[in-house]
C-alpha cells in the first residue's frame, strides 16, 4: 500500500492532475490487477448478505416507495432488476431502490476506521449497470473489488463525522471507481466521474442525529445512484470540479477541518490486488454496529444474572464504558432525547445502545422485527431498565477504536451493573461473536443461514435454492439477473399502500 497526503492547494499553486486524490484513486480502479480468489469469496458472501437484509425489508413502507418508483423507470434498454418483483427497469433507479431495501434495516456489513462505512452498500450500483450492460459474474467481482477497496480506503484515512458530514461522502467516489474498473474505462474519464460523485453526495449527518426518519436509507441509495449518472456524464465527455478534495474553495478546506489540514488515505500500488473487503464484517443482529458486541454481552449477563439469582428489576443502574464513537453516536454522549423516548422511529431506536442493551439484556435474544415493535419499545419495564442505563467515553476503549492493529481494533466495552444492594456484576466484550475474532466469525455457512432465516415465509424454498446457487457460482454467471431474489406473491401483497408521487 502507498500512503498519500492530501491537503489542500491554492488555485495559484502547481499541482499537477497526476497528484490529485480523485486521479490516484482512478488509477487503481484502471489497474486491470486479478482479484484474488479469497476477495471474490469474500464478495460472493456478501452478495448473499445485501440478498437477505432486502428480502427482510422488502414489504416495509420506506422500501415500498423506492420500488414504486423505481418501477415508474421502465427500461428502455438493458436495464436491471429490483430485489422481490419481475421486471427490468433504468439502471439508476432500481439502484435507488434496492439500495433502499439493502440499508433499511441497518443490517449489512461494516467497516470503521477513522470514518465508518457499510462498504456493501457498493453492491446494488455496481450490480445494476452491470445487468443494465449484460456483464459477467467476473466482470462485476473486478467492479465490486475496487468499489469496497476505494470506500476502505477512503475509511481510514478521511474522517468525515468529525466535521458533521455524512459517510456517503465516500461513497459516491468509491461507487464512480469501482464502475470505472468494470466498464474498463480510462483513467481520465474515472477520474472526472469521481470528482462529480464526490460533488454530489455530500450532505450534512443530520440524517442520523436526533429523530432519524427513512431518509438514513434512501442516503446511501441517493449516494449509489448520483455515483451511476456521474459515471455517465463522464463517459459523454462531461468534466468535474477540480481538485474535487484538494482545491481552495474544495472539500477539505470547507467541509472538513480547514486548509491547514493533511489527511493520509493508503491505496493499492500498481499490480497490488485488492483485499480492502477483507478487512469488513457484517451484522448478526439488526442494529448499529456499535451495538453488535453490546448486545452479545447483554446475552451473557442475563445467563450471569439468572446463574447468580439476581432480577433486572433489582437494577440501580448500568454504565457501558465504551469509545468516543460509541459514546458519542448512539450513547448518552449524543445528548438527543429521542433515544430515550418509546415514541421514537425504528431508526432512532437502533442509533440508541441504553434501548439496545435493555432489550437485549431482558429477552435474551434480538430479532429485527420484534425487538423494535410498538409493543416491546412501550412496555413499562424496558423503560424503567432503558432509562436506568448511560454511557461514559473510556479512553482505552477510543484508542483500540481507531487503532490500525486490526487484531487490537474493537467495537465493544465494558459493562458495570450496579444493583439497589450494591452488588456489582461487570462484563466487557471487544468485538461481537459474529466478528472475524469474535467467538462465532461468520463463514460462508453462517450467510446462508441467514439469507435462509430472513427469507423464510417469503421466499419459496425453490426460489431460496436458486438464488444461493447463483450466488455461489458467481465467477461463471453470465445472466446476473439470477441475481435478484422474487418474494412470493403473497409476501409482497402485505406491503403498504403508498401515497401518490411525481411518477
């Protein structure tokens, strides 16, 4: 890997197109490098991962209204599928909507470095402008390779939160890259379409502070979708703003921390293949993934309480030590009321770790419907345990967050709880079970189970079969319209009526 300094440059300096950011970055998506065997796996997984996470959100109204209008984008030509109905439809559109369907749930893998990041949501773009183009399986693993090793990199080495930006501010860039790879274009035209992608997908974090609403999904989607039409204007001739990052009046002078800044973003060397997607994990419960370890842990105290004779109710408090992150997004450190309050949205709610870690810690288990129901959020008793439970920054839990030693990184803590005796019971977890060093790391086996598991009653078990063949043959598929999985009819009767739109 090369480590590259970006700062920013004064119109009047020499600075050369070859050392802008978006130019390197173009030069690894034109690499024709081979993937290696043990990235293409990789991808396959996670192909089956988005594949559950939508068929479980499929029929839930904030993807209902992607579809719906997505379907108002009939195909002209080509086009692409949209996960749980028949039909080809425009490329960008269906990317809209399966993007939508993909995040809903806040389920799908994740990567946190200095910025934090769901990589998979690469997928649905890449995927459908390469249906749309009537690629290959091995053409869409060179696409997705790069859109994951462009979206990491960019992860570790630019914080966007920090300056109250929202991460699909890079995801534009690496969704622009990794079509580049795909379509084999040249480095000039990845390089504009980078730079407008950039351009057009930055926004404010205010889509994930206070009361969140459905827009936390559709932003990645709108992300994956300008990333598209970026890519076609740039292949029409088309150029962007530049230096898009490094320029006087750019994005790290004013929408990051100042001119005075110098970030450091690591990418491939030429000929170095790419294995950022190595370096990701996914979800085994349907929450931030702050919350993934937390919610373990709640499973164990609660077997630790019963072992000992001690009742949740007899709880004076509970304090989750954890990193600023954790602290600061979903924990007390956040200062939004809305995390405390059972009228809240399902997207504030899985943003909220005092709920979380309540819920978990009474039911011993979590599901992604049931756990989050206007029954479960009112009912007295988790209110009283909710309201009981805060978080502090630990400094050493914020220094394995962000250390570059992934078998040191964590995204977990230490939980302390205190009983109306006195009694103390602590416990701490590093990283969730289903992390690549956690107690039960998902493996090929484990994303089928849950592809399975979500599926079920609404999916036949034929159509289950068939899509995970597909999947799993992925580097021999020509027709990547295999790819989508179709809901029965049934299934997708029980979705909501939507209002009226523009289409």
């Amino acid at each position: 890997m090369i480590n590259h300094e970006v700062r920013t440059h004064k119109s009047a300096e020499d600075f050369p197109i070859e050392e802008h950011l978006a130019y390197k970055i173009a030069k690894v998506a034109a690499d024709s490098v081979e993937v290696p065997a043990e990235t293409t796996e990789m991808i396959i997984n996670r192909i089956i991962d988005n594949a559950s996470v939508a068929v479980a959100s499929a029929t839930r109204r904030p993807v209902t209204s992607a579809r719906v209008i997505a379907q108002a984008h009939p195909a002209q030509e080509g086009g692409a599928t949209i996960f749980g109905v028949d039909g080809t439809y425009s490329a960008e559109w269906a990317a809209l909507a399966n993007g939508t369907a993909v995040r809903e749930l806040d389920y799908h893998d994740t990567f946190l470095a200095a910025e934090y990041s769901h990589p998979g949501d690469n997928i649905p773009p890449i995927l459908a402008v390469a249906q749309h183009k009537g690629l290959t399986g091995k053409d869409l693993i060179r696409g997705l390779a790069t859109g994951y090793e462009i979206q990491v990199n960019l992860v570790k080495g630019i914080c966007l939160h920090e300056w109250k930006i929202d991460h699909v501010a890079h995801l534009g860039p690496s969704v622009a890259a990794g079509l580049g790879t795909m379509l084999n274009l040249d480095v000039e035209t990845i390089y504009q379409a980078i730079g407008q992608a950039l351009h057009t997908t930055t926004a404010t974090r205010q889509s994930r502070k206070g009361l969140i609403s459905s827009w936390k999904a559709y932003a990645p989607a709108f992300a994956g979708k300008m990333g598209i039409e970026a890519v076609d204007r740039s292949m029409r001739g088309e150029g962007a703003p530049a230096p898009i990052w490094e320029g006087e009046d750019g994005f790290i002078a004013w929408m990051l921390h100042s001119p005075e800044r110098t970030y450091t973003v690591p990418l491939p060397g030429g000929g170095e293949p790419k294995r950022a997607i190595l370096d990701t994990y996914t979800k085994e419960h349907s929450a931030e993934y702050q919350a993934q370890a937390p919610i373990d842990m709640a499973f164990a105290l609660k077997k630790t309480l019963a072992e000992k004779g001690l009742k949740v109710e007899d709880i004076e408090s509970i304090v989750l030590h954890t990193s600023h992150h954790t602290h600061y997004v979903i924990g007390t450190g956040a200062n939004d009321p809305q995390k405390m309050d059972p009228n809240a949205s399902r997207e504030t709610l899985d943003h909220s770790i005092m709920y979380i870690f309540a819920v978990a810690l009474q039911d011993g288990e979590w599901d992604y419907e049931t756990s989050y129901s206007d029954e479960r959020k009112h009912r007295q008793d988790t209110i009283d345990l909710w309201h009981k439970i805060s978080t502090v920054e630990d400094p050493e839990w914020t220094r394995r967050y962000h250390s570059n030693d992934l078998d040191e990184k964590a995204f977990g803590g230490k939980a302390v709880i205190t009983f109306k005796d006195g009694t103390v019971i602590e416990d701490e977890r590093a990283v969730a079970d289903a992390h690549p060093l956690g107690a039960r790391p998902f493996g090929r086996e484990e994303y089928i189970n849950k592809f399975k598991k979500l599926a079920a009653g609404k999916v036949s078990e034929e159509e289950q079969e068939r899509f995970l063949a597909a999947a799993q043959n992925l580097e021999n598929l020509t027709d990547l319209s295999e790819l989508n999985v179709r809901l029965t009819d049934e299934a997708i009767a029980t979705a909501p009526e939507t209002s009226k739109g523009l289409f």
